[in-house]
C-alpha cells in the first residue's frame, strides 16, 4: 500500500507539474496567435517542443525522488528547479513578445546576450524601473519556491492561509491558487 500511494503521489506531482509548466506556453499562445495574427499552424509544434524541457524536468525529479530519501532535500532540490526552469520560460515569452512589438519578429537565441546587457535601458524606455523590474522578477521566484514548498508539505501550520503574514507567503499563494 505504501508503494501504491507513493505512486499516485508521484504522478499527482508530475500532473501538477505537467499543468503549472503548460499555463505558461498556452497563455503565450493566446497572445502570439490573437494579438500577433500569427499562424495557428505554430501552436501544436510549439507545444512539443516545450515539451522536451518539462520531460527533462519530471526525469530530474523522478531520479531525485528515487535517489534522495529526505522529502525535504527532495523539496529543496525540485522547487527551485522548476522555478528556474518556469522563470527562464517566461523570461524567454517576454523577450518573444517585445521583439513582436518592437521590431514584428521574434528574438533569436544568438542577440538575446546583446540585448540583456541593454535590458536596463530597455526597461526604462518602457517607464518602468529596472530594479522594481528585478525585485518583482526576484518575487515572483520566490513565490514559486513558496508555493512549491506549500504544496508539498500541506500538512503544516505554516501552510494555512491565515498564519501566513509575509507579503511573499500571501503573493505565492495567490500565484499558486491561481497557476495550479
């Protein structure tokens, strides 16, 4: 019984996983094909694509729940990571959708290093403040992590949304409801 609801449990992680890590493209999507008149004909390879990162990401996870016995060494490693992966993701999207608006293509993988030493400027062209840019981005990762550790370990008091005073808790939170 013990193996079986690991099992389930495992697969419920990967599902939400699966859901979290689809929210992302299926929005940018949205956007790229309604507000861009983009081809329809982009969106089933661009969801298979995206696939491959979210496959490497259950793989990683699989192992490390194989390999690490501690839930919370597994948490430490796999929040984080998804995190990253989901924040590189977005990073990527909004990169896509400002060269749509700024030059009506999307950026290549090769000037992305040009213009992020330009992002600055970038940023303050557009009105908003670099470092508000970064300490929201900052956040919203943190709130990724928080919202992971919540998931994984609902059973404790800190997990309730009334004990949970921060400003992060209360933003992953929100995040989470609204993403899972």
């Amino acid at each position: 019984m013990h193996a079986g609801s690991n099992a389930i449990q495992m697969a419920r992680r990967v599902a939400l996983d699966a859901l979290l890590w689809y929210c992302v493209p299926a929005v940018f999507m949205v956007v790229y094909l309604r507000r861009f008149s983009m081809p329809a004909a982009a969106l089933v390879p661009h969801l298979l694509i995206v696939a491959i990162p979210l496959a490497a990401l259950v793989l990683v996870r699989l192992t490390v729940a194989r390999v690490v016995p501690s839930s919370t060494v597994r948490t430490a490693i796999g929040a984080p990571l998804l995190a990253a992966m989901l924040s590189v993701m977005l990073l990527y999207y909004t990169l896509v959708i400002a060269g749509l608006k700024s030059w009506g293509g999307v950026i290549a993988w090769n000037v992305i290093p040009s213009y992020a030493q330009q992002a600055p400027a970038y940023l303050a062209n557009l009105g908003f403040a670099p470092l508000l840019v970064a300490a929201a981005a900052a956040l919203a990762f943190a709130a990724l992590i928080d919202r992971h550790v919540a998931q994984a370990f609902p059973e404790t008091p800190m997990n309730s949304l009334e004990s949970r005073t921060s400003a992060l808790a209360t933003f992953g939170h929100c995040v989470g409801y609204t993403l899972s």
